[in-house]
C-alpha cells in the first residue's frame, strides 16, 4: 500500500511540474502573423500566448477580437482582472522569437489600445539559455483609440545570441488590444 501512494505522490510531483509556460499554435505558412489574422484554437498562430491555462494566479481571459480591430479582421485582446506585475510567463500576454539576420539593428512597430492597465514591451536577442532584453515602452496611460507605437532596436555585440524575440504583458488590471506587429530589420 506505501508503494502504491509513494508512485501516486511522485506521478502528482512529475505531472504538476509539466505545465506549460505558454500556449503555442505554430503555422509555418503564417510568418510573424503581426495582425492575427491566421489561428488555431482560438490563438494567433506562430504567437508564445501566457494564456490563463499558464499563467496562475490571475483572472483574465484572451481572445482575437473580430469588432474593434486596426488592420485585417482582428486584433489580439486581453481582459484582465487581476495578474501579476512580474512580466513574462507570469504575466498575461504574447512573445515572438524568431531567427535574427545579421543586422545591428531592427524596426519593431505595433498598434495598441489599453484601458486602465499598466502594460510593458520589451524585445532582446537571445539564444537557448539567455538573452539581453530592452524595455521599449512600460506605461499605465490609458488609450481609447488605436496608437502607433514604433522602435529602433541596436542588437547587442554577442555572437551566442541568434534569435530576436519581441514581448508584450499586461502588468495590472485592464484591457489591452495589440495588432499589426512589425519586426524588421533595418538595412
């Protein structure tokens, strides 16, 4: 019988530590898929979503909204009623990591809209075990209609990191809307 609970317990341990940082829906025909225009199970493909089924202890939900939308047919939306402000995994919100050309320096451009939530983008270079991020905007200002938010990323010098990687979370209660994400490397 001691055995039969002690496998129960370590079944329990393994099974718990399996949860996933995020939910992903890949679709190589898709490409960045910046306006969310092609998806899965209800999530932008091609898209690292810290979903409610990743993400404990917050309240949220995050859906592709088909009404209030800036470019195609929908946007990204997150309604959140509570969260965490750690950011990344454990935070609400959206990553896209893709390989980085040989450029020092990148483009990234979006459209957004929020409703009293504080929300943060970052983007950096990195590989399989780190990277080296910048903040582009962290920001509790409410915007009603769709603005245009545009930056200049200055790669790092360092040759391990071969992959860029954009990030978006929600940091507090509130809604957010993304769409027409452009990374781009500028030449």
């Amino acid at each position: 019988m001691k055995t039969t609970h002690f496998v129960f317990y370590l079944l329990s341990i393994l099974l718990t530590a399996c949860v996933p940082m995020s939910e992903f829906e890949a679709d190589d025909k898709a490409g960045l898929n910046g306006s969310f225009e092609q998806s899965k199970n209800c999530l932008p493909v091609n898209w690292l979503i810290y979903s409610p089924k990743t993400v404990k202890y917050s309240d949220f939900r995050v859906y592709l909204d088909t009404v209030d939308f800036k470019e195609g047919s929908r946007s990204l939306c997150f309604d959140v009623k509570a969260c965490s402000n750690m950011g990344d995994r454990l935070s609400p919100g959206l990553s896209y990591e893709g390989a980085m050309n040989k450029t020092s320096k990148y483009t990234i451009s979006f459209w957004a809209k929020s409703s009293s939530c504080r929300w943060q983008a970052k983007v950096g270079a990195v590989n399989a075990h780190d990277g080296v991020y910048q903040t582009l905007i962290d920001t509790t200002v409410s915007i009603n209609k769709w603005r245009f938010y545009n930056f200049e990323y200055q790669v790092p010098k360092n040759e391990s990191q071969n992959r860029i990687r954009f990030t978006v979370n929600i940091l507090s209660a509130g809604i957010f809307k993304i769409d027409q994400v452009e990374i781009k490397p500028k030449l």
